[in-house]
C-alpha cells in the first residue's frame, strides 16, 4: 500500500487527542534530531545493583545443552525465524540485515522508514537479531559452567553492538519496544553473568569487569542502559498504538530500573513504569482472561512480560495488586481452554515467533505449555499442571529450584474441565472428554477484531471454527506467515477466506488499511451460548458485510451432540440482493482430504471427519497450494509456509439464504498409551 494511502486512513484511527499528541511528539523528535533533549553525555552510575529475578538461580539443567548451543553462537551460528542455524558471524555485523543482506543506514533513527525494504531489508529480521538473545544463551553457559570463554563471548558481542550501534543512530533507535526488550535481555544476561547480586554490596564480577578494560566497558555498557531508558520514556506507544508494545516498553522500563537503580532519573522511570505497566496490564486483557488484540501468540508474549515483570518485582520490593495476578490466572485458564490434549493451540490471530528472553534450549519446547508450567505454581493448580505435563527449563530459570519441587508436589487435576464461555474475549468452547484420549474440541470464535483502534494483530475471522479430536489437527486457523513478505501474502493470512467460516463477494469482513491496520472492524455478537454435558449450543452473528451495496449480517448457528460427535452448523445470510458467497474450511497439514461423492472426508491417524453440506447450489472445490487467489495454505512457524488442503464450497445466492453443513468425527481405536 502505497505510503500516502497508509498515511490517510492512518489518520482515520486516531482521535483528536491523538492527534495533538503526534504533533507535539513530531515536535519534540526534530528538537532531538538537531541535538537537542538527547542522552548524549549519561550521568556517571552509581555502584548500586538490584536482586535478580530469582534467588539462587538455578543450576539444574543439561548442561550440555547450553554449553552445545552457546559454542554454536561462538563459532557464529545460530537460528533467526526461516534461517536455520545460520551462520552469522562472530561477531555479528549488527547493520546487515540478515535475511535480504541490505546494510541499514546510520542516521538518526527516528527519521528511518522502517518499513521501507530498500532501506533496512526486511525489519522483522533486523530487529529480531538485535534483540540479543545470544548473550542470554552464552551467560547461561557461563552460569553453569565457569567457563570464561562464554562470559568474554558476551563482552565481544556486546562491544561490537555498543561500537556498530551508537545512540541515536540507525534502526536500533526508532523502536521504544525494541529497546525494551534488548533491556530485559541484558538483565538476564547482567545477573547470570554475575550471579544474584545484592544491592550496594558490590555484585561478584567475571573476568569481563576486571581490570581498566573490564571497568571501562562496563561504564559503556552502563551508558548504553540510560541511553535507552531515556529513548523509552520520551517515545511511548501511547493512544491508538497502546497495544503490546507499550506493555513491552514499560517492561524494559522496569526491568532496567529495577537492575540498575544507578541514576538520579531511576526512581521516576521505576515508578512510571510499575504504574503504567500494571494498569496496560489491567486494561488489554478482560477480566475473562483474553487478551483484547485477539492473538493468542500475543497473549503469550504479554503473559511472560508480566510473569517476568511480577518476578523482577517480587524481588525487589515492586509489588502488583490482586487484581494484576488474578488477571494472569484468568489468561492461563484461557490457555489450558483452547490448549487439546497434544498441547496444540490453535493459531488465532497474528503470530511472530517472538520470545521476551530464550532461556529455554529443549527439543520441541512448548512456550504454552511452558506458561502453564509457570502458572501451576504460581497459582497452586493442579489442573495447569496436568495441562503443562512436565516443568521445562523456562520455568525453573524463572522460578528458580524450588518451584520445581512444588510443581513435583501438586497433585495434577484427574479430569480436565475447562472453562467454556469467555463472553468478554468472545470465544467458546464445545466439545466433550476433555484431555482424554477422544477427546472433541472445537474452538468458536465471536469477538472482537483487535484492539485498539487499528487492531494490528487481528484477523479478519468472525464467527470462524477451530476444531481437533483425540490431539489431531482437523479444522484449523492457517496462522501468519510473515509480516514483510508480499501484500498478497500478508493479506490472504489474516483474510476471510483464509478462516472457516463464509465470505461474501470475496470480501472481507473488515477492510485492510495496511499491514497492521484495519478500517471499518466487522463487530460481532453472541446470541446464546448453552452448555451442558451431552448438548451444546452456540449462535452468533457479524455484521461485517454492512458496507456492501446490498448489505449482509451473517448468522452462524452450532450444536455439538456429544453422544454422536456431530456438530450441525447453520450459516444464514440475511439480504435481499444477489452475492456471491464462500464457505471455506481448511484442514491441517496431516489431513488426507478426499471427496466422496457430496462429502467432504478428511482422515488424520485413527481420527475420521465427514462433512456434507444440505445445498445443492454451492459447489465444493479441494485446493492444494495455491498462489491465486490464495487457498490451501498453513504456516507453522514465522516465515514459513506449507500446503494443505482447504475445502472451498462457492456459488452465488439471492436473497436471505441458509446452508445446513453437518460433521461428524469417528476416532476409530483405543490406542495402546490410552488414560
């Protein structure tokens, strides 16, 4: 989308408040681009060092795990999204983009078109290196072993950033979020390379601090810190951008002055930041336990920012209210809800592949499942924990030894009985025999399309299904891919027909105003939502078509019969005119998806889906792989995409219409591992 139209419906989203607060932000950034309000010159630190966010930090791990993946970054290799053990460098050249090989300009970063490619590449990748999860990985090994080796890698790295990175140059300094997270990485790398630390006695140092040298690279290192706490104060996400990234920014902000309480303005970013913090924290998750951009990859990002933002705090005399910590168990209940028995959660929403801080280096390691880890202690649930099954290496980093012992000690919930009605977020849960071996799960979604006004991490899926049985992926949400890749791309992931449930006049139910904003949100409500133990009923509706010519309300009505495993969907399109509509459904990747004369039978493992359809006038059509216009795809993992097999059943109606689609799931033996 070209930058003039972005700029005008950008404008649409903002209200006159915001307005005069980008004015006078544009205002004080050209103040700062001739030199002016900057952090050019830091105050000397004081010697004063927080508790680390957990004491004592454990050493309970395979150490060759770490060590094997620290050695890997020595010899410059590691994984940034689709690049798989790539090799980087060491040290890295920290202004090449990593993924296109363009080499970002060095200028005053506020002033970077960062979503221009021929300028810095593609920024996702960029960022993503530059938020320092290598050092995390070599501190870890030096936690646990001693080995100078990696303790004197962290230093390379980080002298090489400080040298190639200089405030306020290039796109390092054009994102307060990016600040913040590379702050909380050097917190955790800060306290594992020096142990816990305690206040004001004077922290053990490694062999990285010692001596003139170890002195004055710390002191730049220091430097850099109050560099970046002052960029974060003065560029908050503030209004129509307070998704997030301003949560992240709060949470570097504290992390930062929690570690390094060394500077006159600390006390005031501390307490702005545990402020501001706990009431973003408050205000973009309902108090159902759904966070309100409607990401649930976002709702884990948020979820560890406030895990690690409650455990810096809690050991440092920052305290959250009630209000902060119920809020967090309410999410996890929302996981463990949409989370099938082999740890699946569907992909609802954007999705980056991001993580706060990598600690863990566990084969097929669970960033849900990991949460729930986390919350089965923090909020003695025996039901998280048998959602979380085992206390991974992320856990016992953050919560430390003895967390694991009363993880070990909680009696796990026998039977799993999820919540099943979020009103507030707008999901709801059907199905039967939860965390058993047959277990039905379908997933419908009737809320919101994002938050706040431009909803950037939305998809355009009112009313859509998401349905497993016995842990196989049958009815799925396709994911992400990429945020950089082509328009086309971009906007067939996070499309109508992308999801499961019906387009109309191959629209969208809410209109893409550029990469990360929506215009004219389709609003959708629930009408009944009835759950009992043998029958389930659900009907919703949007109004997402209301702009066509001829206006559109789609109704969507679902009962689950438990007894037989059949769901009977009705869609009704309530109009008076001519349209040409879809009803898509797309299945997982391991589906073999045939059809059988007018039905649609889909086949995962011992797990069988038939679906029919009562119409006669929509014709089904099995897609695989492709291009345009888009069908058949799934996306795993950022930035990269597979086929699969979506079931597009088109045609063209008049007038109010209602199609009759019934599925029926047969899983067809006990297997041998069977609870």
């Amino acid at each position: 989308m070209s930058g003039w139209r972005w700029k005008v419906n950008r404008l649409r989203t903002m209200s006159v408040g915001e307005l005069g607060w980008r004015v006078r932000q544009s205002v004080f950034t050209r103040w700062q681009r001739q030199g002016r309000s900057l952090a050019m010159h830091p105050p000397a630190p004081s010697e004063h060092i927080g508790h680390a966010w957990c004491d004592p930090l454990s050493h309970t791990f395979n150490v060759d795990t770490y060590v094997s993946a620290a050695n890997r970054i020595l010899g410059g290799r590691h994984t940034l999204f689709a690049l798989k053990d790539a090799n980087h460098g060491f040290p890295v050249d920290w202004n090449v983009e990593p993924r296109t090989g363009v080499r970002v300009p060095q200028v005053f970063g506020k002033s970077i078109d960062v979503g221009n490619e021929r300028v810095v590449g593609n920024i996702k990748y960029y960022w993503e290196q530059n938020r320092h999860h290598e050092l995390v990985t070599l501190a870890q090994a030096f936690h646990l072993t001693g080995d100078q080796r990696f303790a004197v890698g962290c230093r390379t790295l980080l002298e090489s950033w400080l040298d190639q990175c200089r405030y306020p140059l290039g796109p390092n300094w054009t994102s307060s979020l990016e600040c913040g997270v590379r702050l909380v990485n050097w917190a955790f790398t800060w306290h594992l390379l020096t142990g816990s630390g305690r206040r004001g006695d004077g922290e053990s140092k490694p062999d990285v601090f010692a001596g003139p040298d170890g002195r004055e690279f710390r002191r730049r290192w220091m430097d850099s810190i109050y560099q970046h706490c002052h960029f974060i104060f003065n560029h908050r996400s503030f209004h129509s951008s307070a998704n997030n990234h301003l949560l992240g920014e709060y949470m570097g902000l504290l992390v930062a002055s929690i570690t390094w309480p060394a500077w006159r303005e600390s006390a005031r970013w501390q307490s702005a930041a545990a402020r501001g913090f706990e009431e973003e924290a408050l205000r973009q998750n309902a108090s159902d336990g759904v966070n309100r951009e409607q990401a649930v990859y976002y709702q884990h990002e948020v979820m560890d920012m406030m895990v690690i933002c409650g455990q810096f705090g809690a050991a440092n005399g920052v305290t959250f209210g009630e209000a902060y910590w119920d809020r967090l168990e309410r999410m996890m209940e929302f996981i463990a809800a949409l989370m099938d028995r082999s740890g699946t959660v569907p992909m609802i929403g954007d999705a980056d592949d991001a993580l706060m801080v990598r600690l863990s280096q566990e084969q097929a390691w669970s960033p849900y499942r990991s949460l729930l880890a986390s919350g089965a202690v923090l909020f003695k649930r025996g039901d998280l924990k048998a959602k979380a099954g085992t206390f991974d290496d992320k856990s016992r980093w953050m919560l430390g030894d003895r967390a694991a012992r009363e993880f070990d000690a909680l009696a796990p919930a026998i039977v799993e009985r999820p919540r099943q009605l979020f009103r507030e977020g707008g999901y709801y849960l059907l199905g039967a025999r939860f965390g058993q071996w047959d277990e039905v799960r379908a997933v419908v979604d009737c809320g919101p399309l994002g938050y706040p006004s431009i909803a950037a991490h939305g998809h355009a899926d009112a009313l859509a299904v998401i349905e497993s049985a016995g842990g196989r992926q049958l009815l799925v949400d396709p994911g992400t891919y990429s945020y950089r890749s082509p328009d086309a791309w971009r906007d067939y992931f996070r499309g109508t027909r992308a999801h499961n449930t019906m387009c109309v006049d191959a629209g969208n139910q809410s209109k893409i105003g550029g990469g990360f904003l929506w215009l004219d949100h389709a609003t959708a409500r629930c009408d009944v939502a009835e759950i009992s133990e043998a029958r389930q009923r659900f009907r919703g509706r949007h109004d997402g078509y209301r702009t066509l010519a001829d206006p559109v309300m789609h109704q969507r009505e679902i009962t689950f019969d438990a007894n037989t495993n059949t769901f009977a969907i009705a869609d009704t399109l309530e109009c008076r005119a001519s349209h040409v509509v879809a009803l898509c459904w797309h299945f997982g990747e391991e589906c073999a998806v045939t059809r059988v004369n007018r039905s649609i039978v889909a086949t995962s493992g011992p797990v069988v889906l038939t679906m029919t359809m009562e119409c006669d006038t929509l014709e089904p059509a099995l897609i695989r792989g492709q291009e345009w216009p888009g069908a058949g795809w799934i996306s795993r993992a950022f930035d990269e995409k597979c086929a699969t097999t979506s079931v597009i059943w088109e045609g063209s109606t008049v007038g109010t219409t209602t199609w009759r689609t019934h599925i029926t799931v047969e899983i067809n033996h006990l297997p041998a591992n069977a609870q």
